[in-house]
C-alpha cells in the first residue's frame, strides 16, 4: 500500500517563509504532487515533481528526494490568502493519492 | 479557462435511497477521477475511470457505487443505496494525462444522508 504523513497543523507570521514536509512509503510512483485547498473549496494544483531536486512556482517550491522518501513544500512572502490545507500527493499508475492535509495558519 | 463542472452542488437524501452524481469533466481529458472528503479530513480515492473502464479502484468503492460515461461528456457516480456514512463533499477530478501530471477537480457535491 502507500501512506503519506505530514504535519496536521502549522503555524507562521505573514511575510515569512514556510516549509510543510511529507513523507511518504510507496512500492512505486510518477512523481509528487502538492495541492491547495481552502475552506469550502476544491484541492487545486500547486506543483508537481517528477525528478528529484527543486521545482519552482513563483513564491511556492516544492522539492523530491526519492532515496529519502521525504518531499517538502516551501512558501514564500506569506500572505494572508495563503491560509489554508496543503496536501502532499503520490501520482500512481492509475490513482493519486492524498496525504491527510497540513492546516497552515498564518498570523498577522 | 476549461472547467470540471459538478452538479448537484448540495444534495440530501433520505438512508437508503439511490444517488446520482453529475460530471462534466475538461472536454480533451481522458483520465477520470472520483474523490471523496468527509468534513475536515482528507481527499479520498474512490475510482479512476480510462477508456471508457475502471481502471482502479479503492476499498471504499463496494458495489454499493458505480460510475459511468453514458455519453461524450458526462461522467457520473451512482450510490445505490445510501448510508448515513456517506455524507461528504464528493469532487470529480480530471487529467489529460493520468497519474503523472495535474488534477483539476470540480467544486464537488455535497451528499447529506439523513
């Protein structure tokens, strides 16, 4: 099977940067994914790594290291907007699987 | 910007009864998705759905549910007899091109069982 773990909760100021890391097991995958949702709202897309190493997105990157099983995404200059889940992904043959989500709260 | 579309956005229904949930998923994508989410937890796998097939599908998805293609663009997820269980948020998602690239997801129904 695969099982992803990340943080439940993280906290950090506005204007600051922000790493949520993910671990993950798995026989075997594509790539990871991360993935934003707000409160009411629907997962969408932040990033996607195929490759090991650094991807970057405007004030998101997201980073893969295959032989550590560990992936990590990366906000910058936080805003307020940024208040919401972040949810790290496995993309499988025919299936993406969602980690349990990471609530970011960010104060003023 | 193309869209997956979702209808109904809220349904309730009475234990026991037949659901049907709508799609319409990115009109060139291939890959189909159903996902669920209990309020506050996390995105659930239901089924993924390719060339008119399923192509995988998790535990969660018993023979209680069911999903089809009945035309060129619609994509549907039937629950047949519904369980108090079963409420959530249930979002459609959509892939041009399968498990190694993006999801776009519809804004989901949400299933209250009463």
């Amino acid at each position: 099977g695969q099982s992803l773990e990340q943080p439940s909760e993280v906290t950090a100021v506005e204007g600051a940067i922000v790493q949520i890391n993910c671990t993950y097991q798995t026989s075997g995958f594509y790539g990871l994914s991360w993935y934003q949702q707000h409160d009411g709202g629907a997962p969408t897309f932040l990033s996607y790594n195929a490759l090991d190493g650094l991807e970057e997105t405007g004030r998101f990157s997201s980073f893969l290291s295959r032989s550590d099983s560990y992936g990590y995404l990366l906000l910058q200059e936080l805003q307020m907007k940024d208040s919401a889940s972040y949810f790290c992904a496995l993309n499988r043959d025919d299936k993406i699987i969602f980690g349990k989500g990471t609530r970011l709260h960010i104060l003023p | 910007e193309p869209e997956v579309t979702q209808t109904p956005s809220h349904q309730v229904t009475q234990m026991g009864q037949e659901v049907i949930l709508r799609c319409v998923p990115i009109s060139n994508h291939l890959y189909f998705y159903w996902y669920r989410q209990i309020l506050g937890q996390k995105v659930e796998f239901l089924v993924s759905f390719y060339n008119n097939e399923i192509s995988e599908k998790s535990e969660i998805f018993d023979d209680q549910f069911s999903v089809e293609r009945p035309d060129g663009s619609n994509f549907t997820l039937k629950i047949r007899s519904t369980k108090l269980e079963d409420s959530a948020m249930y979002f459609c998602a959509s892939s041009g091109t399968g498990g190694t690239g993006e999801l776009f997801f519809g804004e989901g129904s949400r299933l209250t069982v009463l």
